[in-house]
C-alpha cells in the first residue's frame, strides 16, 4: 500500500507514526516534511527497537523490542475496536475481512501487547488514543520491519491501520512503505522486456534471498539444471544477500563462470572471473522510478564514459550482437530504450525538459476504495495468506523458549550512518568518520556478562559467530541492548524477565 501523493503530503498531517525507520538517516526527503509537519504543530512519533537519531527528534520514541511490530498493531487495533475509534462506513464500504481480524486483535489487551512488546501498557493506550483521535494520522513505514521472521505478516498488520479509523480519506492520511508500485501503470515493461521473443521458453527465476543454497544446488527436476553461469550487475551479493557464509561459497565454486560489471573491486568482484568496468550515473543516459514519491526522474550523463567503462545496456547489446541475436531490439540506444520505458501518458518531451514529471494520481487515490485488488477492496482475507496475525522471533520465548534461555539477545542490523548498505565502504574518509564495527550493548546485559565499554567480545548464535568491541550504552532503559557491526550496524536486545 502507499499514497499516491508521496511524502510531501506529511507537511499537513497531525500525525505521524515513522514505524522501523530512521528517517534521518535514510530517508532524508521524508523527514524534510515531517519536520514541516512538527513545526505546523503535528506529533511524531518514532516506533523503533533503538534509539536513533529520528528518535531523539519525535515527540515520542516507543521502544518496542524487535520482531514485535505486528503485536503492536494488534494491540492498537484492540484499543481502536474498544473506544470506538473507527470509521464503520469506511470498513463496511472498503474491506473485505475485517470481521476476522476484529476478533483475532480482541485477545491482544493493552497487558498482553506490552508483556510482548517489552513496553508499558499505557504507552498501547495512549498511541492507539492518539492514532484514533488525530486526523489527518499518517504512518511510515521503512524496511527494517520486513527482516526478521513474521516481518511480513507486521507489515500487513500495519498497513491495514489507516482502514479501520478511515486515514485513506485525506491525501496527508493512510500510510507509505513504498509508491514504487503505483509506476507499474505507466511502465511499458513489456517493450523492455520484449517477453514475446521467448517464444514457449519460461527461464526459471532465482531469487536472490536464496542464492547462497542456488548456487550450491545440484541440477534436479524440481530445480532445474544446475546454475554454471552468472552475470552480476547493480549489486554486491556476497555482502548483501542473507546467510553470507552460503553464498560465498557458492562463489568461490571453482565450475562457476562468473561476470561483474561494476565501478569497484566489491566482495562479488573477488569471486569473478571477468571484471567489466561499469559507468556511474554520471556518466550514462537513465529514467528513474521511486519508492518514496510519484515523480520520473530523467538522469541525464553530466560526462562522458571515462576510460574503457561502459554502461550495463553497451555491454548486453555487444554481448547479444556476439551470440548472434539479430532482432532490432538488441541494437536499440539508450534514449530509445529510456523512450519506451513509460506508457504514453508519460511525457518525455517534458521529461527531457524539466527534468520530472508527475505521475497522473489523485492526491487521496484510496479515499473511496480503488485498492488495487480485483474488488478495488482492501483484502484483508487475502487469498492464500489469509488473516493477517503475530509471528513471533525464531528465537523469541514464544517459539522457542529453550533457544530463547540460549540466546536471550535479539540482534537487529539497522544501516551505518554513513554508507549505503554495502555502497561508499570503500571510501576512506566515510570509513574513518563511522569508525570500526561495534556491538552496541545496553549497560544491564553488559554487566552480568563482564563486558567493559571496549572490551573485545564476540556475538554468536548457532547459525554464526563475529568478534568486535563492545560499546556500552544506557540507551533505552533496564532490558534493552544495541550493536553496531562490521560497516553497518546490528543491534542486540535482552526481552525482560517476564517473558523469558
């Protein structure tokens, strides 16, 4: 779900929830306007494991512990159901399923969502108060929520919210994860992608979560041949793609041809066979779509290519010309390419001209239904998900007590502060300013543990281990715990007692 009108809308909403994002940090153009939001006189709110630096500047932080987003919203909606802070034309009229998860968030009591959440009963009640009672109540959601188990099930929680008290109605209401879908109207994929040369041939898709066990996988029937060969551009998977140990290996397969094109030597790079110079953007023609606003963007080359780098479109039309792929399409520029990019309703003209143009959206583009679902309803029974619910840690004292009394730490990994996940590493000044990886530990989990502010400690589970110093924080009261790890950060958290 987003709202059309991306970010510049939260200048005129009353409230604002940043939920597992921190916005300072890695959403700049949004906290722009939420700063115009709180000079105007609107309440932010943060809701995230640490304290960050967006948390120190909302009016409220709610430190929940990690893992624990969708209790909350299920708690909250207990709490929106109770005093009646609901919008019943709006549920009648736009949601299908809403009986069924009214039932399930009446078990979720102010009590049980707080001895889950590792907050205060009255900080549930009081949030809830606030969503339910202040319009126009935005939320903004981030990333962060979505890794860690049941992340995708906090997610739909939460982005049911705005129906129940009816925020779609107004454009500085409803909620933004990410506007990157509403650009599928206007893409002309298919001129791009030209699915029609396929022919009756269907290339599998690896997905890039699970490249560490692909790229280890023998051919079979229900895998298909055995992955030989592999062109790597605009990413790093080796630092980026989950169980890194998995991938690396899969890497370092001695029978694995290997291309990157790329402006350094990454992690991935190490592994190539061939390293092909790519351009930045400085130096090559784009369009651009986003996942924070509804604008395309042109990027237009400030430069030309320098050296023997080439843009990612040069070197797949000299590669399709050398494996003797004649269809026209194979030889099209990079203006032509970037002309067929959007539908007709895109002006390029305009594009080339001003540099943007605005998607053709309403301002409240769900203030009557228009869901993009097949009723135009906002399916809360989804089909083949069902009702959304909590799914606790893998780890938690909910899933797994005796792992829970193992490892009572929750580790989390918010970005450092001054990379780009695995981008700007290299550079050394910006390495210098971040300084070497930490773990971020709160003061009662280092004590009983014997950890000193810079002692050398090491971080562990069964499925890895690192070593690095531990800095020592008061942060966020009695039971919590941060970490900052290996150019980027992790964070640590102890559950209280009461749930162990």
């Amino acid at each position: 779900m987003a709202r059309s009108a991306c970010t510049a809308h939260y200048a005129q909403s009353k409230l604002i929830l940043i939920w597992g994002s921190n916005s300072i940090a890695s959403n700049l153009h949004f906290w722009t306007f939420a700063q115009e939001a709180k000079r105007n006189g609107a309440k932010l709110v943060c809701i995230d494991p640490r304290k960050t630096e967006t948390a120190d500047k909302c009016h409220q932080h709610i430190a929940l512990l990690p893992g624990t987003d969708g209790a909350l919203a299920l708690g909250l909606m207990h709490e929106l159901i109770v005093n009646d802070w609901l919008d019943h034309d709006y549920i009648a009229r736009h949601t299908e399923g809403w009986p069924a998860l009214r039932e399930r968030a009446m078990a979720w009591t102010p009590e049980r969502t707080a001895e889950v959440c590792g907050i205060s009963a009255d900080e549930v009640r009081a949030l809830a108060r606030d969503y339910g009672t202040t319009k126009p109540a935005a939320i903004r959601l981030n990333y962060g929520m979505q890794r860690a188990h049941g992340g995708g099930n906090a997610v739909r929680l939460v982005a049911v919210l705005p129906c129940p008290v009816g925020a779609w109605r107004e454009p500085a209401g409803g909620m933004l994860l990410s506007s990157s879908g509403w650009f599928k109207r206007f893409r002309n994929d298919a001129a791009l992608q030209r699915p029609d040369l396929l022919g009756a041939r269907r290339p599998r898709t690896i997905n890039m979560s699970t490249i560490g066990d692909d790229l280890l996988r023998e051919s079979s029937p229900a895998f298909g041949p055995k992955i030989e060969a592999l062109v790597v551009y605009n990413s790093n998977p080796v630092a980026v793609a989950p169980e890194s140990r998995k991938v690396v290996k899969g890497f370092a397969r001695d029978d694995l041809f290997t291309v990157v094109l790329d402006h350094f030597l990454t992690d991935t790079a190490d592994h190539a066979d061939y390293v092909l110079p790519a351009t930045t953007q400085l130096e090559h023609l784009d369009v651009h779509t986003s996942y924070g606003h509804t604008y395309t963007l042109i990027n237009e080359p400030a430069l030309a290519p320098l050296g023997r780098a080439k843009p990612n479109t040069q070197i797949f039309r000299e590669l399709a010309a050398a494996m003797g792929f004649d269809e026209p399409c194979f030889r099209d520029d990079d203006e032509t390419l970037a002309r067929q990019a959007f539908s007709a309703e895109i002006d390029f003209e305009a594009l080339r001209r001003d540099g943007w143009v605005k998607l053709p959206l309403p301002e409240a583009p769900f203030a009557e239904g228009g869901f993009l679902t097949p009723s135009g309803n906002c399916l809360i029974d989804a089909p083949g998900l069902g009702v959304p619910h909590f799914v606790p840690n893998h780890e938690s004292p909910l899933s797994a007590p005796e792992l829970a009394a193992r490892y009572p730490l929750a580790m989390i990994s918010p970005p450092a502060r001054n990379f780009l996940n695995s981008t700007f590493v290299n550079v050394k000044s910006l390495r210098d300013i971040e300084g070497e990886p930490l773990v971020e530990i709160h003061a009662a989990d280092a004590a009983p543990r014997g950890i000193a502010d810079g002692s050398v400690v090491r971080v562990f589970n069964d499925r890895g281990s690192y070593v690095c110093k531990a800095k020592v924080s008061a942060g966020r009261g009695p039971a919590w715990s941060t970490a900052w790890a290996c150019g980027g950060a992790s964070s640590a958290w102890r559950a209280p007692t009461s749930t162990n």
